[in-house]
C-alpha cells in the first residue's frame, strides 16, 4: 500500500543555462517526514533531502526546502509547499499532484 504523497513538478532552473529538471516534494505518512528531490532531464539527482545533512529523514518543515529551492534557483508555486504542509499535518497518503511549469 501506497503511504507516500508526491507533488510532481518539471520547472526550469534559473541557473546551469535553464537546464530542465523535475522536483518532487511530498511527506511520507509511512515514515513521518517531509521529502524533497530534484532531477535533471537526463536522470541525474541534483538534490535530495536523504543526502542533505540538514534535512535527512528528520526534517519537518516545509519551509526548509522553500530555502533549498530558491537556493538552486528553483522558482516553485506556493501551492507546492501549501499543499505538502496540509497532507503533512492531517497525515494524508496516496496522493499525487502532478504541474508542468508554465512558459
């Protein structure tokens, strides 16, 4: 059974020449924390909390990896964090949202 929430979505990064990549962010109710990933086109990991000494599987806030995003240069819509904060605090599970950035 499915307990995890991503929230899928392609954006253009700032930085690297607007190289296209993928960020997934959700909270995982099986395991209790909030998670983050972000993918290039070609499969690469440019981030992820599991090897984010400050995140890991320990972080809780959302807002942590509004910072890690805007970092990378990252533009994501606010519904992104507001939404993955709801699912977090009424333990929501297999939900996936799925955005494709706008031109």
């Amino acid at each position: 059974m499915k307990a995890r929430n991503d929230h899928v979505s392609t954006y253009l990064r700032d930085t690297n020449n607007g190289e296209p990549v993928t960020v997934t962010m959700g909270y995982d109710r099986a395991l209790d924390y909030v998670f983050c990933t972000v993918t290039a086109k070609n499969g690469d990991i440019v981030y992820t909390n599991l090897d984010d000494d400050g995140a890991g599987t320990t972080q809780q806030s959302v807002d942590y990896f509004r910072r890690v995003l805007a970092t990378l240069g990252l533009r994501v819509p606010e519904a992104l964090f507001r939404e993955v904060a709801f699912d977090q605090r009424r333990r929501v599970g297999n939900r996936v949202v799925r955005r494709v950035a706008e031109e």
